[in-house]
DNA sequence: CCGGTTTATTAGCTAGGCTAACGATTGTGA
DNA sequence: TCACAATCGTTAGCCTAGCTAATAAACCGG
C-alpha cells in the first residue's frame, strides 16, 4: 500500500509546501497584528516561564543579535518584560507581561485565523495526517 | 482511533511547525547558493515554461513589485532571461535560461540537502505521512 | 588581579515582503 | 479619431527578519 518516498523528492515537495504556505500564513496577522515569528518567540518564552536572550535565541534556532532585535519589538508592544539577572550582571531574564500572555490566551481562544478556518474545511482524516506531519517535522527541526 | 483534531490547536502546532522548520530550510542554501524563494520562483517558471512577471507574481502568492526584485535578483545570475512580449509593449516575458534549468536539474538531482538527510533518517511510515501532509498543504496553500 | 570567556548589544549587510505612485502602453467608447 | 481608462512593470520607500563582525561589560580561573 506505502509506495517508497524518496527523501530527495519528498524534500523538493515539502520545501515548496511550506514555502507557500508560509507566506500565506505570514500575510494574515491572526491576533494584534503580530507576526509569526513575533508570536513563535512569544510562545516559547511563555512555556518556558523566563529565559535569558540566548536561551530564547537558541530555542528560536536563532542568532543571538537576531534575538535582541525580535525582543526589542515586542518590548515595544509591552508583551515581553526585561529585568536584569540577580547575580549575573551581563545577562538579562525575559519574561511575558500580562499582556503578552493575554495575546497569547486571545491566539489560543482564536477559531477563525486564516489557517485554522482552512483547516476547517479540511475532512477529519486529512487533519490527522497533519497532526502527525506536524509532530514529524517538529522533530526533524529540532534535529 | 484517530482522536478528533480541533482546527485552531492543529492550526497553532502546524504553524509552529512550519515556522522552524522553514527557518532550518533556509539556512542551509542547497544548490548554487540560492535561497527557498529564489528556488521556488525558478521552479514555478521553469514547470510553466514562460510567464509574464504578473503571471509569476500569482503564481508565487506575492505582490508585483516583490516579484520585480525576485526576477531582478535571479536575472543578475542568469538564471533567467527577460524578453520583450511580441505583441504588447507593456509586458515581459520571463523564461529560465540554461544555466537556470541545470541549477534545477542539479538540485533535481541533490540526495544531500540538509533536509533530504533529516527525511531519510526517518523510518519509511513517517516519510508516507510528510508525502500525504505536503499534497494537502500544496491544496490549503493554494485555496 | 589579570587574561580569557561569556553575554548582550550595536553596526551594517541582505533577502523578501508590503503599499503608493508613476510612466508607458494598450484598449475603448463617444 | 482621440481622449480617457485600464493594465503592466517598475521605482521609491518602508518594514521584518535573518546573518556576521565588532564591542563593552561582566564573570571566572589561575
């Protein structure tokens, strides 16, 4: 039944994939017109409670400069806080507001992001594929 | 078996999902140093054989002026080629030239891209399910 | 206490998105 | 026929998001 999948091939069509759709969830801001990135690092940092720039960075598969500037702009929201190490005075503890969190409750609570109303569409079985793809994939970036 | 798969919850993990994972794709620069987008267009214009830039911009999901800089970037590698449309003075039609298709036919060909090797460690079953997951998400991409 | 390491930041570059505005060309309707 | 609207590509200007290199401050080991 499982024809072979090479990986060459799988990879030219998965990159593709997920390029396009990528954009496509990049144009649609679901919630306080945050991006994804903005809101991937928002989430990381609230499930991991408080993190320092380079954890955060790590976490996001980022360089630490490219850190300090997603976290400069969501400072600027008022949805991630700063407070300096209580013994190391080189680095900085992150956390999310009150704020952050709420938009983070508000994206959860969301039924009707451009993504979720397509995946809506979609029949039960075929979002079940994408739930395992998507636990596959998790590991292979994390890989 | 298969456990009911909300939309919004499948929607934030895909999300997440493709975020890193298109981050870890576009770092590693496959073939001839050109990145995802780059090699999305050329792809789209090679399949279609020869598309106007507004022809192209559609079919990439990405507004006019973005796809001028795109062509412009892959024009000063001569990946593709600009020729004046026969009849309509306005318009342009862009064609990949030789060099561009054997960049194609070389990343074709590529058994060793970051991402082809993260797919080949994973066992057979995982691969038929990514095969499954990237036809519907080329179909939501699309919607 | 001094030299090396770590942390975060700054500076400067690139790709890749967007909207608004514009010039050239084409098509059209009176 | 000819003025006007529509279309096409581009330019200009803005933003996010990545990177590397360099730097200042702080820490730590000997």
């Amino acid at each position: 039944m499982a024809k072979r999948v090479p990986p060459a091939q799988l990879a030219t069509l998965l990159r593709d994939a997920i390029t396009r759709l990528n954009r496509r969830v990049r144009q649609a801001r679901p919630v306080g017109d945050l991006t994804v990135t903005q809101l991937s690092a928002l989430t990381s940092l609230d499930l991991a409670g408080a993190l320092t720039p380079r954890e955060l960075a790590d976490a996001e598969r980022v360089q630490p400069p490219t850190m300090t500037g997603m976290v400069a702009r969501l400072e600027e929201r008022g949805l991630v806080q700063r407070s300096p190490h209580p013994t190391d005075g080189r680095q900085v503890i992150l956390a999310t507001t009150e704020a952050g969190r709420e938009v983070l409750a508000q994206l959860r609570r969301t039924r009707d992001s451009w993504l979720a109303l397509r995946l809506a569409e979609l029949p039960e079985e075929e979002r079940g594929t994408l739930l395992r793809a998507a636990e596959i994939l998790q590991k292979v970036a994390r890989a």
